[in-house]
C-alpha cells in the first residue's frame, strides 16, 4: 500500500513543459554562476584598486603599460590646454556629461592623457562646456594608471575628427583614434588625476562596472529562479497526481 501511494505522489507534467523546465533551470543555473564569477572578477579589481593607494611610484622613463593598473603614480609635464578630448556618454551620479582628457607631455617628449574628471552635459549638443585653463609652464601631480573606459557593443563607439575646432567630442574612442586626431603617439593608458590635484573636475574615481556584491545579488536571482521552477513543477506533478487518484 506504502508503494502504491507513493508512485502517486507525483505524475510529471506533459514531457514538452518538463522539458523546458529542465532547459531553463540549467540556463538559469548557468547564468547564476557567470553572475558569481563575474563579481569575483569585479572582486579582484576592487582589491586592486584599494592596493594601489599604498604608495606612490615615479613614472621617470617606465611607461604606463608596465605598471600594474590603478597603481598611483607621480609625473611631471606640461599640459596641453589647446588639444584636449572629451569623451561623450560619461554619466556621474545619474546624470549625463563627459570626461575631460587632457594631453601631457614630458620631458623625455612621450605625451599621454590625463582624465582630469567629468563636468555636466550643457543642455545642448552642439554647445559644449568649457574647459579651457592658460596653460603652465611644468606641473607635477598624482593619478592612478588606468584603462580607457570600454563600449559593451562596437557601434557605441565614435572616433574624434582628426581636423576641426578643439576640444574633440568621442565615445569610447581606442587610443589609435586619439593619436590619430592628436598628430602623435599617445601612451596606452591614461592617468586619472588625483581627486585632491588641482586643475580637476568631479572625480570619484572607483573601479569601472557594478559592484561585485550586485553580481553576486543577480546570482542568488538566477538561481532562485531554477528553484521557483523546481517548485511549480512539482506542484503541477502532485496535481496531476491527485486527479488521477
């Protein structure tokens, strides 16, 4: 009697409903481990870019690509006010705006670009705001080695005029593309100024992406999905099970 009752208890759905169920529980459960994975990515990057503040290193003649990323670092140039980048779509605290890329050259003649922060959309897209500074003779300051910001698709990208009025507008540009519009070979990476320098703009500068603990977040979604559809599943079998008791 034990047996029979239990061969009751659950009566599987139509195969094709059990079938999508396993698919997606198997498709949410993958999805939820890319999630956790990708907050351990984001993980190592934060923890890098809290490492990174522990010292200051000289850059002298080692270039940017040498030293590790988010690594603070000292240099000393003159700032090239009269050819300066900004890069479109940059948002700060919800609103739209761009970042300000400023040419640095040093004295051994390599120049590379220092984002001295983000300032406000003007309102209008053919008015663009003014960054303009009377340029110095030497300035020394501090900034953390870093990466141009990154397009998740190819067609979000626009590359500056290589002719025309400056600043130059661009939206996730390569370094290719600024050394084009430029006229000289910039170094791969970029500087991001230090939030105390002067001649800066709003700069809260943290880790690009989410946070690793709103990957994590989305993990524990996906999976619960796969469970939530474990549980209807079953429901659906114990009902099924009982219409033919």
């Amino acid at each position: 009697m034990l047996s029979q009752r239990s061969a009751h208890l659950l009566v599987a759905p139509p195969w094709p409903l059990t079938v999508l169920t396993i698919l997606l529980c198997i498709a949410f459960i993958g999805l939820g481990r890319w999630q956790w994975r990708r907050g351990e990515l984001r993980q190592d990057e934060w923890d890098a870019f809290a490492k990174g503040a522990d010292q200051v290193l000289p850059l002298e003649s080692r270039k940017l690509a040498g030293i590790a990323r988010f690594s603070r670092v000292a240099l000393s140039g003159h700032f090239r006010p009269d050819r300066q980048f900004l890069l479109d779509n940059r948002s700060h605290a919800g609103s739209p705006g761009y970042e300000v890329l400023t040419p640095l050259e040093l004295a051994d003649g390599r120049v590379l670009l220092v984002d001295r922060g983000w300032v406000p959309f003007t309102g209008y897209r053919a008015v663009l705001p003014d960054i303009a500074f009377a340029p110095q003779e030497t300035v020394t300051l501090i900034g953390r080695v870093d990466e141009l910001p990154s397009a998740g698709l190819a067609f979000g990208r626009s590359a500056p005029n290589v002719a025309g009025s400056w600043p130059r507008l661009a939206t996730y540009p390569h370094i290719e593309d600024l050394s084009a519009s430029f006229g000289r070979t910039l170094e791969m990476r970029i500087v991001l100024l230090d939030a105390r320098a002067a001649d800066g703009y709003v700069r809260d500068w943290q880790p690009p992406g989410l946070p690793p603990a709103r990957h994590w977040e989305y993990a524990i979604q996906w999976w619960l999905f796969a469970v939530t559809l474990l549980v209807l599943w079953s429901v659906l079998a114990v009902r099924r099970a009982r219409r033919r008791a």
